[in-house]
C-alpha cells in the first residue's frame, strides 16, 4: 500500500465533501488511483476531462505514484 | 520576488505599476480583467474563485518566462484574486513594460491568453435567478476546442 495525501478543488471538493484526505491505494497508476476515488466519491468529471499535478508539477496519468506525494486532480480551468 | 501573485484582497495597481517601471522601458501596457454582470446570457451577481496556489503560481511564472522570450518584454506581472468577488471588481491584473510598445501589447495578450487556459483556477458563478455553477472555459492548449472566451 502507498500513502499520499490527495488535495480536492471546485466541483471536485464539493463532490469529496472535504479539500483533502489521506489515502493508501494498490493503484499503479494515477489514472486508476483516480478510478477507485471516483467510485468512492461519485466524482462525475472523468479523466478526459481532468489534469492531474503530483507534488505542483503535471504529470501523465499513466505515471506511477510514491509514497507521501501531494496528488491534485484539475477540473477544468477558469481563471481570468 | 514572485511575479505571480494570488491575492485573497483587493490589489493596489498603482504599487503594482511603479515596481515595473525602470527606465530602459517606454512601453507599459494592462490588461484588467472585470466581473462582468453576465456570462452566457445570464445575469451574474457574482462569483468565486478558488485557485490551487503552489501551481498557479508556478505556471504563471512559467507563462512569463514564455512571454519574455518570445517577445523580449523586460518584465511582467500578473495577480489575480481568489475569493468571493462582486460585479465590478478586478479578478485578474497583468502588467507589461518593453523598451517598445509593439511587445508589450503583444506580450500582455499572450500572458493573459495562457493564464485563462493553463492556471489551476476555478470559477463559481452565482446567478440572479438560479443555481450556482463552476464555470468550465478550458482545459490547457491540448483540450482541442478553440472557440472564443469573452471576459
């Protein structure tokens, strides 16, 4: 099990109910990470439609994660 | 000194201004951007806006750096604010000084053009009449859509 802390924003945060929470996972990616919270929170945003960041950089969903990292999945952006 | 800035209140533009002056630079040019009191036919009463601060920042720094290359502006600024913002209010604020004017025009568009696409910043708008929604513009030049966004 890897340990990483997940931090939520806009619909996403809404949807999670919280801004953050530590999560343990078998996931092997970031893309499946992102699958098994999806079921749990009903996220309706699929990964098409998102970005994902590990500790503030971007990374490819097919990327693995480590223990302790800050993992960011993006909705949409709209800033300006 | 960081020359993105998210700010959670109102910006002083004027001390903004005179940080980028010098005097190589006869150009400066700004772009403000407002909250308009509609989007997509509906009327707006406001809004929010949240970002996700560590990224935002270094992406807008990112973008700076994007811009001084291509049109080798001196420097640049950009601020934009998070938190609950009324009709009116300055959301977002990009500064630009050049020793000409032609970059520093062309520069403050980029910059403002890529911070609406790749910052990490959400927007909640809350109607007259209705529910509130996150407004989804864009997602990053790979998002393959290029209709206009206005605003």
């Amino acid at each position: 099990m890897t340990s990483v802390t997940v931090e939520y924003y806009a619909q996403l945060r809404e949807q999670a109910g919280q801004g953050r929470e530590s999560v343990s996972s078998n996931a092997d990616s970031l893309a499946s990470l992102y699958a098994e919270l999806r079921q749990r929170h009903g996220f309706r945003l699929d990964t098409a439609q998102l970005k994902v960041a590990v500790n503030a950089q971007f990374r490819d969903w097919q990327q693995p994660f480590a223990e302790g990292d800050v993992i960011v999945f993006i909705p949409p952006v709209a800033g300006g | 000194m960081s020359r993105v800035t998210i700010a959670t209140q109102p910006v002083d533009t004027n001390t903004l201004r005179k940080a980028l002056q010098q005097p190589g630079c006869g150009g400066f040019c700004v772009f403000e951007g407002w909250v308009r009191e509609t989007n997509e036919g509906r009327e707006v009463s406001g809004l929010d806006y949240e970002a996700y601060n560590e990224l935002a920042i270094s992406e807008g720094e990112r973008i700076i750096d994007e811009a001084v290359q291509r049109f080798g502006i001196a420097d640049a600024r950009c601020v934009h604010r998070v938190g609950s913002l009324a009709v009116g209010d300055t959301a977002v604020w990009i500064g630009v000084v050049s020793p000409h004017r032609d970059e520093a025009f062309r520069a403050c568009r980029y910059i403002i053009d890529q911070v609406k696409l790749r910052l990490p910043i959400w927007k909640k708008e809350h109607y007259l009449v209705g529910e509130s929604s996150w407004v989804a513009c864009s997602h990053g030049p790979a998002d393959g859509h290029d209709h206009v966004h206005h605003g």
